[in-house]
C-alpha cells in the first residue's frame, strides 16, 4: 500500500485532526500547540545560527 499525498492534503489532514483536538480538549490541544511551536522555533533557530556560522547551498526561501 504505497499511498503518496500532496502538501496541500497533508495540510488539510492536520487542520482536521488540530480542529478536532480542539474542540475535544481545549487544555491538551493549548498544552500541544505551545510544546510543537517551541519545538519549531527552536529548530528554527538553530537552523539560522547554523546557517550564520557557515553558508550553505539552500536558499534562503528554505528559511
């Protein structure tokens, strides 16, 4: 079962399944969007001072 899905359903999946956490439990969903988003900019972040320290090929679109 080889199933490939584009960004834009991959994106549509994740609204549905954030949407239904919300309206679940409001407390998790708060408690899981703070912890993800840190994590993202913390990865990001971390990304960008990588990239100061030494250039890289990827284009600055990535970021």
């Amino acid at each position: 079962m080889n199933i490939r899905l584009s960004l834009f359903e991959i994106f549509l999946l994740q609204t549905v399944i954030w949407l239904g956490l919300w309206l679940l439990s409001d407390y998790v969903a708060a408690l899981l969007t703070l912890i993800i988003g840190a994590i993202v900019l913390a990865v990001l972040a971390f990304a960008l001072i990588a990239e100061v320290i030494e250039r890289s090929r990827v284009p600055k679109k990535y970021f």
